[in-house]
C-alpha cells in the first residue's frame, strides 16, 4: 500500500490499494469519509483523476456518475435509518472546492446534532470536528463500513 493513499485517493482505489473503498461502481467508487463525526460520511470518487467537473465527463459518463451518487446516498440512508434511529435524511453534494477531481458527498443527519448546525450546511461544523481524533475513521466503524456495503450490494442486486 502507497505510504498515503491521500495524496492519490482515485489511483490508489484503482490499484485496489485505497483502504476506505467500500464498493466500484459504474463511473466511480464508494468511499468512506476519512471523518466520521457524522457516523455513515462517504464520498463518492469519479473514477478518472483527470476529471475535475461533471461537465468533462461524457453524457453517459455523467449520468452513470449521477446514478452511482444515487445508489451511495440510498445506502448510507437505509444503513444509517437502520443502525441509529435518529436518522433524519442524507445531503448530497457536489462542491469541487478544494480536491482537483470530481467527487461527490453523502453526508448523514442526525436528531442529535447540535441545533446550532442541525439545520445548517455540514461545512459549518466548528473545525475541531473535522479534526478530533474521536472521530477519525477506524476499526470502529467497520459494523457501518458493513452496513453500507451491504445496502450498495442490495441496490445494485435489484437494478
């Protein structure tokens, strides 16, 4: 495995060698979030590091992308519904703010966020969230790791 599979997350999951992809899907791969404060976070990575936007990608390209962040925001919800019943629905968001290369989030909502940020867009979680250690993503998330792979499995089963 590559020293940091951070610094080339798309060719890293290519080579097999990136440790938070749960599943390869049509245009790209699920991934779990390197941060779990928000138990279920995944990201789906296009699964091409030269392109930086939707709009590179060819139609087809581009629709199964758009499908693929359907099916993963579809898992993380029924995983998260499943194992926590404060559960209140998932955002979906592509950004492309800071990473080089089209990606797309899945971010889980809780009843029990603080009602300052509950409402609010995840980025305006204080910065210590993203950074605490407590919520690093590690061994202890392997029942949702599981969870969520099984429900991208089940999806991709039906279609």
């Amino acid at each position: 495995m590559t020293a940091d599979w951070r610094m080339d997350r798309i060719g890293t999951a290519l080579r097999g060698e990136n440790p938070t992809v749960l599943r390869r899907l049509m245009a790209g791969f699920a991934v779990i979030g390197d941060v779990q404060f928000l138990p279920g976070y995944s990201v789906l990575l296009v699964d091409d590091p030269g392109v930086q936007r939707l709009s590179d990608l060819p139609r087809a390209k581009r629709l199964s992308f758009l499908t693929d962040m359907d099916q993963l925001g579809e898992a993380v919800e029924r995983a998260c519904g499943r194992l926590d019943p404060a559960f209140r629905r998932v955002n979906l968001e592509i950004l492309g703010n800071s990473d080089p290369f089209l990606h797309a989030h899945v971010w889980p909502r809780y009843e029990w966020e603080p009602a300052a940020v509950v409402g609010a867009p995840v980025w305006l979680y204080p910065r210590e969230r993203w950074t605490d250690e407590r919520f690093r993503l590690g061994p202890q998330h392997d029942l949702l790791r599981d969870a969520i792979s099984g429900e991208l499995d089940q999806l991709r089963s039906m279609a």
